[in-house]
C-alpha cells in the first residue's frame, strides 16, 4: 500500500499548534499508555528562531501538545545533538532555539545526545558504517518524532527528513561520519545507514519558513507556508523536494534509499502550489548528480575532492572564535596569530565549517582547477589569502 504524505497549510507559526494537531490526528501513531517518545528537531546550532535554521519551537510545542493530549502519560523527551561542538553546544542550542520554556509547559526532557550512553555498532549490516553507534534512548524509544526543516544544504544540495536524522549521533561521531564519508556518494550511503538504523515511524517537516541558497545555515529565509507529515522519511523528502522545485536527482540520499529498496510508493494527501528554492551553486550540483556511485567510488578520493566545494575564509567578517578550528573532523584548521588557517591538503570538503561559523565568514568557493592544484600541492588558506 502506498505511504500517504500529507500536506497542511501553514502561514505562520501562530497556526503550527492547530496544524500539527490536525497531521498527527490523521497518522494517528499508536503508542502504550507510558510509551517513551522522542522528539528529534533539527537544532544544527545554536540560532534565534527566526534565521529558520531550527525546527521552529512553534512546531515542537505542537507535537508536545498532542501527545500531552492524547497520551497523558507517555514520557516525552526532544533531544539532539548539535553540530560537532559537544554538550555545551547542544546545551545552548536548546536555549537560544526556543524549546526551554516549551519543555518545562510539556513536562518534557532536553536530553542532549552527547550525554546518553551508547549502543555501540549498531547497524551490523549497513553498506559504509556498520560501526555505527548511537544513543541508547534513539534504540529504545517507543517512538521517535522526527522533525526536519526544508532547507538546502551545501554539501548535500538538500536538507530533510533523512539527513536530520545524522543529528542522532553525537558531536565526535558526527565527525567521524564525515571522516568515513568523504566523497558525496558515500556521505549519502552513510546517512541512509542512519536512517535505516533509526527508522522513526512519525515524520513532519517544518516547511513554514525555510531556507534556500547557502544552507544550511547561511542561506536566506524562504516563506514557503506548509507543514508535511508521513510516516516515511524518505517519501516525505520526495514531497518536500516537489515542493520546493529541487530535482530529486540533485540529492544522493534518494538515489541510495531508491537502490537499497527503501522508497516506497507514495500518495499526495492534500494540495500545494510549489516554492522554487534557489539551490546553493547549480553547476557544481548537477556534475556531481551525473556522476553514478560506482564511478565516484572507482576515481580517487582526491578527484572527487576536486569537483566539491573548497571553504574559504572572509577574513573581514572572522571574529577568531575559533569554533572551525574545534569542529573540523579532519583537523585541516589551524590558528596562526589568533586566525584560522584552511590546509587544504587535509581538508575533506565536508563543509562543517560552513555551516558552524557563526558569523557566517566561511564560503564555498567552486573552481575545479584551482581545488586540485591546492589539493596536489597542499596550500593553505593563509599561501592563497
Ligand atoms: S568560526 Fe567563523 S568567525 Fe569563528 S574563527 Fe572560524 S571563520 Fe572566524
Ligand atoms: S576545513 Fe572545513 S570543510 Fe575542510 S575538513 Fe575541516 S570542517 Fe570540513
């Protein structure tokens, strides 16, 4: 039987409360009467609402509430883990994105991931990372609610319901993840690994405000007015990639969930006008998106390097925080005088980053010939600047 996605208008967040209501009336998830459920948004950092770079908290009290409703007893937990930045990180994520208040209303608890034991090698039989592990409470939880944001992504051309479950792994092994999947095609097998090891039963997507260009965390906001459910991730990010008028072809975890069998047909249940989202660069996409698994994984992993955008820093906007320098898994960021320094020679490409910097001064910069003579040669940022 076909999975039905369904569609709710949403024009703000005033409106999430009622229609996240109104979704979880229709999936109607079944739990025991003290069932343990899991919230996961997407908390990629610690940001204000309104850069729509969080699951908004409207959103999260919405499914609260329901569950609040229909399931008094249940005990509930939003948890996360956020960026590669540890406990303190993720700490200060649930603060600034909104969702203390909301828990303490709720009776929730903020658990952050980095401080739950852990069920080591978890996925025995995934294709790039069987050593997999994760916390204890996403294993054992009787539901988990998983609740991406639309929006595009630098490395992954499109940010959803399958990759915001790699938020599940806590900061170092997020890291490790990208040490693992260092080209594109087997980044997107190893976010598939996750999916298929977390498998969350409910899925809604905070399309209300989302965000298009240079996601996920420094595009722009995109008015796109709908909230989407399902119970499959995967068929949910097909509807929202129609919505959002992004090819499916562009995101590499549709094509691996399509060859693993785990894209299911699917139904639209309700109506929407589609929202064009400018894609973070069109070019560089579409070379990577032609370019089949086996082949990728045929070249070598600096070829593929020299097809993938190289970060920069804009000096002029760095205020030395130096969270590039504790995110990077690979260690390619050094200080010198108090300043970050790329080495591109060790750099895996896995814009981390990008998508950390606070203030929004590393870029993506895309020119093949100027990506391998830097990987060849080992220059750093500090030789180029
Ligand atoms: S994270 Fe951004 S602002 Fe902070 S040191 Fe790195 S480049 Fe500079
Ligand atoms: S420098 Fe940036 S893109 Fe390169 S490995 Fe480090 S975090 Fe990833």
């Amino acid at each position: 039987m076909a999975v039905k996605i369904y569609v709710q208008k949403c024009s703000d967040y005033s409106q999430a409360k009622v229609a996240v209501g109104k979704l979880l009336d229709k999936l109607s998830p079944k739990l025991p009467e003290k069932g343990v459920v899991l919230l996961k948004p997407n908390l990629l950092m610690p940001a204000l609402p309104e850069r729509a770079i969080t699951t908004h908290p409207a959103v999260v009290a919405g499914v609260c509430h329901w569950f609040r409703t229909h399931y008094p007893g249940a005990k509930l937990y939003i948890g996360d883990s956020s960026g590669c930045l540890g406990l303190a990180g993720t700490k200060l994520a649930f603060k600034t994105c909104g969702l203390v208040k909301l828990a303490e209303e709720y009776n929730a608890q903020l658990v952050p991931f980095e401080s739950l034991p852990l069920i080591k090698n978890y996925n025995k039989h995934a294709k790039v990372w069987p050593k997999l592990s994760l916390p204890k409470l996403v294993v054992q939880a009787d539901l988990i609610v998983n609740l991406p944001k639309l929006k595009t992504h630098s490395l992954t051309n499109y940010t959803g319901a399958v990759k915001n479950l790699y938020g599940c792994l806590p900061g170092g092994i997020k890291g490790e993840g990208h040490i693992v999947g260092a080209n594109p095609h087997r980044f997107a097998e190893l976010i598939v690994d996750v999916f298929e090891a977390v498998k969350p039963r409910v899925n809604i997507m905070d399309a209300v405000i989302g965000m298009e260009g240079a996601g996920p965390s420094n595009g722009q906001t995109k008015q796109t007015g709908y909230l989407l459910a399902g119970s499959d991730a995967v068929a949910l990010d097909a509807v929202a990639l129609k919505m959002a008028k992004i090819p499916e072809s562009f995101v590499l975890t549709q094509t691996a969930a399509k060859e693993r069998g785990l894209y299911p047909e699917y139904s639209i249940v309700g109506k929407f006008k589609p929202v064009k989202y400018k894609l973070p660069v069109r070019w560089k996409s579409m070379i990577l998106s032609v370019l089949p698994s086996s082949i990728a994984s045929a070249i070598t992993s600096k070829m593929v390097q020299g097809f993938m955008k190289s970060p920069e820093i804009d000096y002029n906007k760095c205020t030395k925080c130096l969270t590039c320098v504790r995110i990077c898994p690979a260690k390619a960021i050094t200080t010198k005088a108090g300043l970050p320094v790329i080495h591109h020679d060790k750099c895996i490409k896995c814009l981390s980053c990008a998508e950390h910097c606070p203030e929004g001064a590393i870029h993506t910069k895309q020119n093949l010939a100027d990506n391998l003579k830097r990987l060849f040669r080992g220059e750093s940022d500090e030789e180029t600047k």
